[in-house]
C-alpha cells in the first residue's frame, strides 16, 4: 500500500508542468499550488504517507504553513484528532501573535504563528521546500518560543534546500518525495 501511494506522487510531481519566474524553475502541482485541480486521491496519499510515520503521542499540535501546507495539515487534523494551528501571512495583532521573516527562492513576506506556547509539542508539515528559506526561520522561531518539533513532514524536498536546513540545526526532518530540477526537467531522487 505505502509503496502504490508513494508511486501516486511520483507520477504527479513527473508529470507536473513546470514554469520559470525569472531564473527559478518552479513546479505547478495540485498539492503545491493548488493547479491543476488536487486530488482527493493525492492528497490522502500524502496524508496517509506522513500519518503512518508519525508517533502521534508525541504531538499536541499541527502547525501548517499557509497556503498549501493548509490542505495536508487540516487532512492530518481530521485523522489524529490533533488541533491544527496556521502560519498565516496576514497579520492578526493577537496577544501572543510572532512574526517570522521569511524568503523564497521568488518571493519575500512574513509569517505569523499563534496559539503555540512554550513546551508545545508540534508537528510542522508543508507541501515543498526548494531553499529553506521559509522552513528555517519557522523551525528557528519555534525553539525561540520553547515549542518542540517532534516531527516536521514536507511532500517536495526539492533539490537542496533541506540539507540547508539539516545544516542549520538537529530537528527531525522529512520529505516524501526528493526531486532535483535542470530547467524544466524533474527527476526523482531515491
């Protein structure tokens, strides 16, 4: 069964158009952008893929960075029973409320976290990380704010912005699929 849901995302990413913006090779797929149409099928493949792999006891929160990590992290929700807090990029101005800098390989903004307090136990999960350039200041953030990361699922690890990341710190970091992109080629790394 993991290996028939594994190969339902290898196939997706394969078959996924890609764009350029500017010098930057960017995928469009369902579970990263929405376009074309997600799935039902993908994403409980994704769902279930990081289900299977977390130890739930060790997690009080699910933290899902908007806009795509929102889908998979509401879907694990669902399935765990677990609350599911949003890193937003749109600030509140609530008590309590942490801005984080945060740059793409395209883009530049912030995310704002809530209602994660310290000792909270969190599973952080979004759909790709290209250079790490969101997925580090959040991790930092987070052991800032005395919360855990007892576990941290991506779907795309693409290229090499998770060993960037591995670099930087000891947190427990995932991806389902591993790709590397030459121009608009993508290639699945085993």
């Amino acid at each position: 069964m993991r290996d028939e849901r594994l190969q339902t995302l290898h196939q997706s990413v394969k078959s996924a158009p890609v764009i350029m913006k500017g010098d930057y090779p960017y995928f469009i797929h369902p579970l990263s952008d929405g376009v074309p149409m997600q799935s039902s099928e993908l994403l409980t493949a994704a769902r279930d893929l990081i289900d299977d792999n977390v130890n739930w006891s060790k997690v009080d929160k699910i933290l899902g960075i908007e806009a795509m990590g929102i889908p998979l992290a509401t879907a694990l929700c669902l399935i765990s029973g677990k609350p599911m807090v949003v890193g937003r990029k749109r600030e509140y101005g609530l008590p309590g409320e942490t801005c984080i800098d945060q740059s793409t390989g395209y883009s530049k903004g912030n995310i704002y976290i809530n209602d994660i307090q310290e000792g909270d136990r969190i599973l952080l999960v979004d759909d790709v990380v290209s250079t790490g350039g969101t997925l580090l200041p959040i991790l930092k953030c987070l052991d800032s704010m005395g919360a855990i990361v007892s576990a941290c699922w991506i779907v795309f690890e693409k290229d090499d912005g998770m060993n960037y990341v591995r670099s930087k710190g000891d947190w427990p970091l995932n991806s389902l699929v591993k790709i590397t992109m030459d121009g608009n080629r993508i290639s699945i790394v085993d």
